[in-house]
C-alpha cells in the first residue's frame, strides 16, 4: 500500500479526506465523470474502499480535508513565516489558541483548527493581514502526516473564538458584526481595486469584485461573458505588488489568482439563481452606482510607466527581518544548508564527486547540451546518427568519445513526422550494418507540436504541466537517459528568442525536466541568419545561438555543426566558387562552442553521403560518414588518384622526409622504405604514378603535398614539394 493511502486512511478514520498537489484536487472533473462543482473538495470521504482508489492516482501526494459542514471543522491560517508580527499576535490571542488542535504547515505557517459553529455565521476571509480563515469547503487543508505537515499542539479541536472574530471585525474598521463581507460592501469598486493593488486586501476584495461582475452591464447592454470575467480579475491581479516574487504576500496572490475561476463560476451560478442568496449577498452583488468596464479593469492591470522607486538598504534590511532570525546551531559544514561552506583543507579530505558522463566531455547525465546550426546543415541527420550510435553503444565511430554502454534516447521531433525519423534511424543501422540495440523512443510532428510552455488565458507564459507530466511520465517509464528537441524555437508558444525571459522559461523547464528524471537534455537550435559571412563563420562561437544570450548561457555543454570550408586563402576562393557545382556543402564539421569540464573536443569532419535503401523505401537517405579534414580538403582535386590514399602517403611523407623541397626519388624510396602505399619511384612509370597523385596539391593531416615535373630536354627529373600548413596559411 502506497504510504499516501496509509496516511489518508488515518486521518480517514476522524474526517473526511481527499487527494491534492501542491495543494490543488488532483482528479479533474472529466477524470471523475461529473460536472462543474461536482468535484475537487465534495470528493472527500471516510470511506476505506473510495480512499483507496481516490489516492491511487499517479499525482495523489497530499492529504487534504475540507473544512466547513462535512468535517465540521474551521481553521484560523496564521502565515507567521511571512511576518515575524503575528508571532506576537499570536502570543496575545494565545487564550483562544493554547487549548486547540494546531498543525504545523510546510511552509512554516500554523493551522489553528476549531470546531465549526454552524451557517448561522457568516465569516470573512480574513482576520487581519496574514492571517485567513478558511471555514466552508474551497478552503481545504493538508493534513498531518502529509508531508511537511506536523502536529504542532496534539488537542482536540475547541469551539471557535466568536470574540476574537467580533474583535477583528470592529479592528477592520467595521461594527463587529459577524456577517459576510459587512467591511466590503460599502467600499467602491475603486477602493477595491486599490485594496488589491497595494495587497492590503487580497482575496476578500477580489472575492467582492467577482461577486459584482455578474449583475452588471455596459451602456449597451452589454454584459461581459464569464471567460471575460476571469480575464479582467487576473489582469487586475497581475498589477498587485503582491505579484513580484519577492513580495512578503507573494504565496498568497498565487493562491489567489489561482481561485478566480472558481470565485467567477460560483459568482455566475449566485445571478443564475443557483443557490439561495443572502441579504448580503444581493448587497454585495449590486453594491455602486456605477459599472465595472471591462476597459478600465484591463487598463489598470498595466503597472505605473516610469522611474520606479530604487530599492534601498533599509529596504533589504526589512526582507532580512521577514525572513527571521537564521539558526545558529547548524553546523558551517552542514550540506543541507542553503549555502555550502568549505575551507581548502576541508577540500582537500573530501572526495568530491566527479561529473558523470553518458559521453565523457560532451553529455553530462542531468545536463543541458545544444547542437546550432544553420538550416539544412544537416543537424537532423547528426542527431539520427548520434541516436543510433548511443542505442548500440558506440559513439567511437561518429569520431566522439566513447560511450559507457548503451543509451536509450528519447526524440521529440516536432518539424519531422515519426516514419521520417525511422528512416533516418534505419539508414544510420544499415550504414553501420547494426542489429542489436536499446529501443529508441520518437515523437514526431503528426501528434501535434509539443510544447514545454503555453500561453494562459491571461495572456501569460507559464509552463505546461500536462506535456511535462506526460514526458516524465514516458521517460521513467521507458527508462530513457536522454532526450532530444528538435527545434528549440517549437518548445514555447511564447518563444521570443530575443528575450532573456522567454528564455529563462525553457530553461526552467529543462530543469524541472531533468531533476524529475535525471536525463540529460539536447536541443538543436538554429544559427543567425548572417548571409554576408561564410558558412563556417558559426564554428565554435557563443554567437552561433540565434536570440537572446541566455540560451547559450543555460548550456553545460554547446556544440556547433557548420559547413567545412578551407583556410588557406586561394583555397577559399576556389571553394566558393565552386561551392555549387562540386556539390561542397556535403562537408561539415562539428566543433565545441561550449565545455562544462575539461578540454574542447577535437573538431570532426562528416561527409554527408547518402544511404541506399530497402527495395519499396524510395529514394537515398542522407547519412553522416566519419571523414578527416583533409579528406574535406581535397574535395577540389580532379586527379585520377585515390584522394584518401594520396593524403595518407603526403602525411607519411611529411613525417620521414620533414618540409622542403625533395629533388632525389632514391633517397625518398629510401627513406619511405616498403610503404605500401608508395610507388616504385626510382622507375619512370614510378615517378609517373606519383606525379599523378600529387600533380594537384594534395591537403594531408600537417601540411600540403605537391609534386612537380623539373624534366629538362637532357634530363628527366622530379621535385616532391612539403610544405608547412601555417606557413601556407
């Protein structure tokens, strides 16, 4: 039995229970078969059997109860974690929370829980500022032994504090009286909204809004729709101070501007005539003279144009005494601290942990990787052949370090039907002539672009948790090490690559991604589109990351695939110029742009080549073949002469003979000895065969090779010319 389904069937045993995530239901209504307001809370049961599968599902990890007429219970939630104050509210009230039950909460706050009086009371919100109650249903709680909820006081639930509710009302500036929204009901819309924008005020004013909303019209008649209505809310939300994350209320307005669906639809289902209305409820809903224009609510939700306040000392000062007082009888050396500390001898009697490595000094395991490049460089056909060499566990052969075992990958390719991967996949195995392998796992385009970000209704960013959850949910399951997107641009419907907040977005994901999974992620992104530079300018430069810099920044490792071009300067020139006709853009190279640890790689040198196929699977398939820079070098030689061939013999040349000029085959035939692939070049037809191979000047692995006809009309004779490649470069 799952220890979730143990803890929800202990606390089953005095109350109602039912499943939550980060303290929202985790079974949606669709999931459940029933209609709006039929879930989430009014799930909750003492019943063994429905608990059971209630917290089977996949996402179950707390235990919640309602608070209201099921469980006949209140909660008065003290968040003294954000204010060190309500430390001494507390200790001032402490005669009407010392003989209750009190949990403690994750975050640090308290839950003072009371039996509930009835529906005879009515009851704000809030007490005071941080301190809310939560007495009907919406207002849930997790329960001990969810964790990080403990038993702070082990009593019995008492009666609630009537007095102390009486009090806070008559402090809030009312009669006392313990009505709903009795404080509200005379404020304007206006004052309202400011309630909200300073965060003095935020779920009672918000609450008050909703409950405006409905009843009202524009001039023409006009009344927004509830979509609409959700709309205006989050927008003014968005404009509270409480919005910046570093604001003391910050977890509150998440909290918040998460229930104004819900505070909409139950709005709409009150002017329906869904439910009885109260006295003040009709108040509140037809509270002003005037309308709530949908225009006006959208203009304010814009924050202030110009100078802001600077922050000041005294400011941090303030944040510093929020954050309360740090614990000084934790150890300096203690690990689980926030900040690690160490000094060099302490350095030295630790084994620290090396990187671990799916291909040692290019793939960390947990890392992020990019591949750049520019468009139909190739990058596709890489991956495929990076895919397929990890699966059978030999990435030696693409010119890279040596994997450890093989890999499982996992490929979301979101330009690229699934069958097109495939076939990449299947002409890497033919090439190799592979049979064995881990099982590869593609996503191609035909099931819809996934994204890692989408756009709310709001008009925000926010990360997707569906396609996440789905992939980490595929990936522990499939038990893949590592993942591939293929395009970066394809991840976020708010992809701004120029902006370093798009950016940071993705880089949150991958993140999440990769600490649920321990997965190394690639991804391949494009190059600037610079057409007045050369195609290899790209090569190994932190600018070849198109957009802003804080993609390239979010990388451990980066690695560019750009077309190889020559350096010598005539050779570019003839390279160019026939860039087309010879077909040279088959040549590229990889190279590090980026290392975590360690040194660069070597850069390695592809011939792009096609790759035949079944009988029935069409045309050639583009694959990439290990090749040398010197093979790449010699595309532009027309000689009969095997070019591979050619540049192997100029290498060994260059080694036993060293650069200069050489005018005695003898002594080259002495000094080469019985190398195989050397001609008999103390014989005419000898000299004649090697004259043939390195008529043409033949690139090799440290310089250049030609050879020359020095005959004259007495004497037939030969130079074998070396040259030093940086001299000639």
């Amino acid at each position: 039995m799952k220890p979730i389904v143990k803890a929800a069937l202990a606390v089953a045993k005095k109350y109602p229970v039912f499943p939550t995530i980060k303290k929202m239901p985790c079974w949606s209504n669709s999931e459940l078969g029933v209609g709006k307001g039929e879930g989430g809370y009014k799930i909750a049961t003492q019943d063994p059997v429905i608990i059971q599968k209630l917290f089977s599902h996949p996402r179950a990890a707390e235990v919640a109860v309602p608070m209201g007429k099921s469980s006949g219970l209140m909660c008065i939630d003290v968040d003294v974690y954000k204010d060190p104050e309500l430390n001494d509210w507390v200790e001032e009230n402490s005669i009407f929370f010392k003989d209750t039950l009190c949990h403690q909460t994750r975050s640090g706050g308290l839950h003072f829980i009371f039996k509930h009086p009835g529906d005879t009371i009515k009851f704000p919100a809030t007490l005071r500022a941080g301190v809310d109650i939560k007495a009907v249903g919406t207002g849930y709680i997790c329960f001990p032994p969810t964790e990080g909820y403990t038993v702070f006081h082990n009593q019995k639930p008492q009666d609630f504090p009537m007095d102390l509710l009486k009090e806070a009302m008559i402090a809030k500036g009312g009669t006392g009286s313990t009505k709903l929204g009795s404080a509200y009901n005379d404020a304007t819309d206006e004052e309202l909204m400011e309630r909200i924008q300073d965060a003095s005020d935020l779920y009672p004013a918000l609450r008050s809004l909703s409950y405006r909303l409905p009843s009202r019209r524009m001039e023409n008649g006009y009344r927004m729709t509830e979509a609409e209505m959700v709309t205006v809310l989050e927008n003014l939300m968005d404009t509270s101070v409480a919005a910046d994350p570093a604001h003391s209320r910050y977890n509150d307005w998440v909290d918040r501007r998460e229930k104004i669906p819900h505070l909409v639809e139950t709005s709409m289902e009150k002017e329906r005539g869904g439910v009885v209305l109260t006295d003040e409820d009709i108040e509140m809903m037809t509270q002003g003279e005037t309308f709530i224009e949908t225009q006006k609510m959208i203009a304010s939700a814009s924050r202030p144009i110009g100078p802001q306040r600077e922050t000041s000392s005294e400011d941090i000062e303030r944040r510093i005494m929020e954050m309360g007082t740090k614990d000084k009888s934790k150890s300096e050396s203690d690990t689980s601290a926030e900040f690690g500390k160490r000094d060099v001898a302490q350095l030295h009697e630790e084994i620290i942990e090396p990187i671990e490595w799916i291909v040692p000094g290019m793939i960390p395991k947990g890392g992020t990787i990019s591949l750049a490049g520019m468009s139909n460089v190739g990058k596709t056909r890489w991956l495929a052949s990076l895919v397929v060499s990890l699966a059978v566990g030999d990435t030696a052969r693409l010119g890279l370090p040596a994997c450890d075992g093989r890999v499982r990958a996992l490929w979301v390719a979101n330009e690229e039907h699934e069958a097109d991967i495939w076939r990449r996949c299947k002409a890497v195995a033919r090439q190799h002539k592979d049979w064995n392998s881990e099982k590869i796992i593609v996503r191609g385009k035909g099931n819809g672009m996934f994204r890692l970000v989408a756009i709310n209704e709001g008009g925000f960013p926010e990360l997707d948790e569906d396609n996440i959850a789905r992939l980490v949910d595929e990936t522990r399951e499939s038990g893949a090490e590592f993942l591939i997107f293929d395009p970066y641009v394809t991840l976020s419907d708010a992809m701004d690559e120029n902006s370093a907040t798009s950016a940071a977005m993705l880089t949150k994901a991958f993140l999440l991604i990769t600490s649920l999974t321990g997965c190394a992620i690639l991804h391949a992104h494009h190059t600037p589109k610079d057409r007045g530079k050369d195609n290899d300018w790209v090569r190994g430069d932190s600018s070849a990351w198109r957009g802003s810099g804080a993609i390239y920044s979010a990388l451990d490792c980066g690695f560019t695939l750009s077309n190889w071009m020559p350096k010598n300067g005539e050779q570019r020139k003839a390279w160019k110029k026939a860039y087309l006709d010879e077909r040279l853009s088959r040549w590229v190279v990889l190279d590090t742009g980026k290392i975590r640890e360690g040194e660069p790689l070597d850069p390695v040198v592809y011939e792009l080549v096609g790759q035949e196929m079944d009988e029935g699977e069409g045309r050639d398939i583009g694959v990439c073949r290990l090749a040398t820079q010197a093979e790449a070098e010699n595309a532009l030689l027309h000689s009969n002469a095997d070019k591979m061939e050619a540049s192997m013999l100029g290498t060994d040349l260059i080694s036993k003979l060293g650069y200069g000029k050489h005018t005695s085959m003898t002594a080259i035939a002495k000094a080469m000895g019985d190398h195989t692939l050397l001609p008999n070049i103390t014989k005419a037809d000898g000299k004649q065969k090697m004259f043939k191979m390195f008529e043409e000047t033949v690139a090799c692995e440290n310089g250049y090779v030609t050879m020359i006809d020095t005959s004259t009309k007495e004497k037939q004779t030969w130079a074998l010319i070396l040259q030093e490649k940086e001299k000639v470069e």
